[in-house]
C-alpha cells in the first residue's frame, strides 16, 4: 500500500525566509508521480508542483521546488521568499502510474509571520 | 481558477436525507474523480470516472453514488445522510484515464449534516 507522511503539523516562518515542508513517502511501485498541493483557508484546493519517479531534475515552478531525494523516498516542497499570502495548509500526494487514485498526507499548516 | 467549477458551494442538510452534487470539467478533460475531506478522515478518494465509465473506486460508501454524464458533468448522489457525512467533496478533473496527469479542482462543495 501506498502512504504520504507529513510530520510537520504547524511551522511559522518569517516573511522572505525560504521555507521547506517534509514529505517522505512508502511506495512499492517503480513508477508513481508525487504532488504538492496549496489549501488556503478559502477551501480550494490548487495544485503547486509534480515530480515522476523517472524525472532526474528536481522539478522547479516559480518560487516553489521539489527536493526529490529518491532513495530516501522524501519529495520536500522548497517554497523560496516567502509571502504573506503563502500561509495555508499544503498538502503532498502520491499517485500510481497504474491506478488513478490521489493518496494523501496529513498536511503541513504554514503560517507566514509579517 | 482550475476550471472546474461544482455546485452548490453550500449545502445544509438533515439526517436521512438525500443531496446531489454536481461539477463540470475542465473543457477537454475526459477524467472526474470526487475526494471527501473531512477532520478526522483528511482527504479520501471516492470514485473515478473517464468518459462516461467508472474506472475506479476507493473508500465509498454505498449509500453514495456518481454518475458522468455524456457532456462529461458529473453528479455525486449521497442518500441516507449521516451526521458524519459532513465534509468537503472536491471534485477534480484530469485530460486522460489517468496515471500521473495533474488533477485540477473545483472549488469544493461544503456539506453540513445537522
């Protein structure tokens, strides 16, 4: 079975400091893609950033990165000068090349301090 | 905004009863899927649908029920409701049958069950 685990409950970051939230993940599968996911308190659920189990670079969308570290199996968000309006829960999420279905971490609430 | 839109944004409802929530797609995507998110469950796959066919099902009850509708709408049906069944159904929807496509999601529709 597929599992996302998010050990960070809650961190507070200052306004402009680089931020990284944790995701390691359990997968038997060669082939899986990973997501990152922003939930502000509005509800909506946007997605951020990908990375598949074959891409050799670190995926990179704007100021968000992924550290994908395979062997470890952890795919930790890097959000670079951070904003305001960054605060919200992230989430991460895996999926199988060979099933269509989302499996999902706890998430991680940011809270950017001015 | 992803381009999937659901409706109602609200709904409020009393035990027993029986509710419809309805989404449509981004224009092309051919996938639905439908997640609960609720507090103590955190986001769960429900069903899957791909061009008028499920295709797959996670943790759904059966007193729940989807359908997609040959202009590729799609509806979730809840019957029966429960006090737990209060929660955010996210509908979100996918170019292709699936694998590591981005899901995009619609801006949820909150269900009280009082």
């Amino acid at each position: 079975a597929q599992k996302i685990t998010q050990t960070q409950p809650g961190m507070f970051v200052q306004e402009k400091e680089a931020v990284t939230l944790d995701c390691t993940y359990d997968t038997s599968d060669q082939s899986y893609g990973l997501f990152w996911y922003k939930q502000p308190s509005s509800g909506e659920m946007i997605f951020l950033i990908y990375q598949g189990s074959y891409d050799e670079q670190n995926a990179t969308e704007g100021r968000y990165s992924l550290n994908f570290q395979k062997a470890r199996k952890s795919a930790n968000l890097v959000i670079s000068a951070s904003q305001l309006g960054d605060s919200a829960m992230y989430f991460c999420a895996i999926i199988r090349r060979s099933n269509y279905q989302l499996i999902w971490g706890a998430g991680t609430k940011l809270i950017i301090k001015p | 905004d992803s381009g999937v839109t659901q409706t109602p944004k609200h709904l409020i409802t009393a035990t027993g009863q029986r509710v419809t929530l309805r989404c449509s797609p981004r224009s092309g995507d051919l996938s639905v899927y439908w997640y609960q998110q609720s507090l103590d469950q955190g986001l769960q796959f429900l069903i899957q649908y791909y061009n008028g066919e499920e295709r797959a099902k996670g943790n759904i009850l059966e007193r729940f029920s989807a359908q997609q509708f040959p202009d590729l709408h799609s509806e979730l049906n809840l019957s029966s409701l429960e006090l737990g069944d209060s929660a955010l159904y996210f509908c979100a929807s996918s170019p292709r049958l699936g694998g590591t496509d981005t899901q995009y999601f619609g801006p949820g529709t909150r269900l009280t069950v009082l």
